[in-house]
C-alpha cells in the first residue's frame, strides 16, 4: 500500500496535470472559436463555386483542359491533412486509419502529399513515399498553405505523374464531431445536380470564350477545395482537442478527489495507530 507521502506526491502530480490540461482546453477553445469563424465564412464561397461550375457544366461538353483530362489511374496521389502534434483524442487515428483503409482498397502506386507531422511520421514509417511535407503553423492551416499544397497537387498531376489526386480530412460537423472525408480533387469532376431539380439543358454565350474561362476557374475551383479542406481539418483539430483536454481535466479532478480521500483515511489511521501506541504504553506501564 502506498505510504501517506506517495499518495500526496501522487495528488500534487495530477493537480499539475489538470493545471496543464485547462489551459490547453482554453486555449483550444479560443483557436476553434477563430478556426470555425473561418470555415463558416468560406463556406458559402465554396457553394458558389460549386453552383458556378454546376451551371457551366450544364451548358454542356466542356473544353480541354488538363486539370479535366481523364486518364487510366495507374498512379495516384494523397493529399492527407493531419495534425502537427497529438492530444487531440482519437482525431489523428481516425484520419490516418481513413487514409489507410483507402490506400488498401486502392493498391495501385501512390505518393502522399503530407499536410501535419503525424500523417508523415505514421506512413514514412511505413513505406509510403511522401512527395512532399508541409509543416502547419499551430494556430491553424493558411490560405498560403492551401496554395503551397495545391501547386505541388497540381505540377504532379499535369505532368503526368499522377493519374489522380485524392485529399483526405475530417469535415467539421462540431467540437465532438468530425468525420474523415475522401474527395477526388483532380480530375475535376463538375458538380451533378440532383435529378429531382435537373431541368433541361441550358445555352449559354460566354464572354470570354469558354478556354480562357475554364483557364481561370478551374485553377480557382481546385484551390478553393484545397482550402476549404485544410480549414475544416484545423477546425477539426481543434474541436478533438478542446474535447479530449475537457475530459483529461475532469479525470485529474476526479482523481485528484479519489486521492484526498485516500490520503485523509491513510492520515486517521496513522493517527489512529499512534493513539493506539500511546495508549498502550500507558497501560503497560501503569500495569
């Protein structure tokens, strides 16, 4: 059994913990406030973009271009978006088991384009081939970033490396949760309208002509759902993050509890022992 001095270690131990684990609640809690602003903010862009290229797909074939080229995928590549650092619960395992349930049911070669320590530690340790690594500040995913990884995503696919180009993140849904997300970023795929709203074709006259059009949306699309993914994974993050330090903080005062009590019973019978002793020594010598 552990002494009365242990068990006093043990509870200034846990009391330094929870101090550790409020703040990082706190903190987390004012970055998910900001990341959240963003990604409510860019959301209603993303959907215009979206309904932007829905009707321009709806004017009918498209012109060539190479981020819509469609090729036999005998090659692919991964843009995996995961944390810079643990402590964020189960957030970085369910991206990373999501990424590598995918890269089985798709055995073909791959190359991963890395955004966050832990996804490149977990699949550089496992063979995987990581064309490149991008190190996110620990306030959270910039529009930078996004242009950074959708250039390399880009440069890969148009010359012919890759066939196609995946992201994988968790979409944000609250601070409890978040759900892994894969969505195929090249080739561009033009949204589908739901065929219960589909109406007949549409004609269009564009001005400027339709390949300098694509020239300048396209590029602009692809970016746009780089970024977006990038903001939902850091609010993500966060949210995991706030959550799992607002459970370490209610177990360490839970234990910090349950420790007390153990301490004050260990100190009654200690001093119940030394009465004990005291008394017995009075009556041996009174005998």
């Amino acid at each position: 059994m552990a002494t009365l001095k242990q068990i006093r270690q043990r509870i200034k131990t846990a009391k330094n913990i929870r101090q550790i684990t409020r703040a990082m609640k706190l903190v987390a809690a004012a970055r998910l406030k900001r990341a959240q602003d963003k990604v409510l903010e860019a959301r209603p862009y993303s959907d215009k973009m979206r309904e932007f290229m829905l009707s321009v797909s709806e004017a009918g074939a498209l012109p060539a271009h190479p981020l819509l080229e469609r090729r036999e995928v005998k090659r692919y590549a991964v843009i995996l978006v995961s944390a810079e650092r643990g402590l964020a619960g189960s957030y970085n395992t369910n991206i990373l088991r999501r990424c590598a349930d995918f890269l089985k049911e798709n055995p073909q070669d791959h190359v991963l384009i890395t955004v966050g320590k832990k996804g490149n530690l977990f699949f550089g340790k496992r063979g995987s081939k990581v064309a490149h690594n991008l190190t996110v500040p620990s306030s959270g995913a910039t529009y930078e970033n996004a242009v950074e990884v959708t250039k390399v995503a880009t440069e890969l696919f148009t010359s012919g490396e890759v066939d196609a180009v995946y992201v994988i993140y968790a979409k944000f849904f609250s601070a409890i949760r978040q759900t892994p997300q894969v969505v195929q970023l090249l080739p561009i795929e033009p949204p589908k309208r739901e065929e219960a709203a589909a109406g007949p074709s549409k004609e269009y006259k564009f001005e400027p002509s339709p390949e300098e059009l694509l020239g300048i949306l396209l590029p602009k699309y692809t970016l746009t759902l780089t970024y977006q993914a990038l903001l939902e994974s850091t609010a993500s993050e966060f949210g995991a993050r706030m959550t799992a330090m607002t459970s370490a903080t209610d177990n360490a005062g839970a234990m910090i509890t349950q420790l007390t009590l153990v301490a004050n019973r260990a100190r009654q019978a200690s001093i119940t022992k030394e009465i004990l002793e005291v008394v017995g020594g009075a009556e041996a010598l009174n005998g």
